[in-house]
C-alpha cells in the first residue's frame, strides 16, 4: 500500500513510500508494518474493527492532528474486518483530528 506522506505508528516515523502490512503469526493481533524496500518497519498491537460490509479496497486510515498523521485503522479489500490502533497518536488533546485515507 502507497503511504503518500511521512507518518507514524505507535510513535515510530514512518516516511513515505509503498508498504506491506501483515500479521506477525495467524492468530496474532500484532501487525508488521514494512516498507516494501526495507528502509523503515515497525510492529504494532492491532485491535478488531468491524465495518458494515465488506471493503472494497484495501486501505490506511490516518488521523491527522495539525500536520503530522498517525496510523489510524487498517482494511483489506473483501473483508469487513478491520484493525484499529486505540492510541493512533499524540496531540488529540490539542485539536480534533481529521480522517485521511492512504
């Protein structure tokens, strides 16, 4: 998947470029993030989410608190099935943030 911009994960900087997203074992809520080159990864603790069908596309959300943006929830397409990040960063106590999609 195309991250466009620099973001961050549980606190890690994530820079822009294309990256894989998988489960670290089968039954794990733990993710890899990896940049496809191998330049930048980290692993995070993923919560389910559910949406209300199934996804078309598979997809990063982010929040974007001023101008930085946190991993927010992932998707993959055929599913309804989601996962989330409960903390997708800092600064929501300063301001309210605002849903981006990657």
């Amino acid at each position: 998947m195309n991250i466009p911009f620099a973001s961050a994960a549980r606190r890690m900087a994530l820079p822009a470029g294309e990256y894989r997203v998988q489960k670290v074992a089968y039954d794990s809520s733990v993710l890899l993030i990896q940049r496809t080159d191998h330049a930048a990864a980290t692993v995070v603790t993923s919560f389910a989410a559910q949406a209300n069908a199934k996804q078309a596309q598979s997809k990063l959300l982010f929040h974007r608190y001023r101008n930085r943006y946190f991993l927010s929830q992932i998707w993959i397409a055929g599913s309804a099935r989601g996962s989330e990040q409960r903390d997708a960063g800092t600064g929501h106590d300063c301001c309210p943030p605002h849903r981006t999609q990657a």
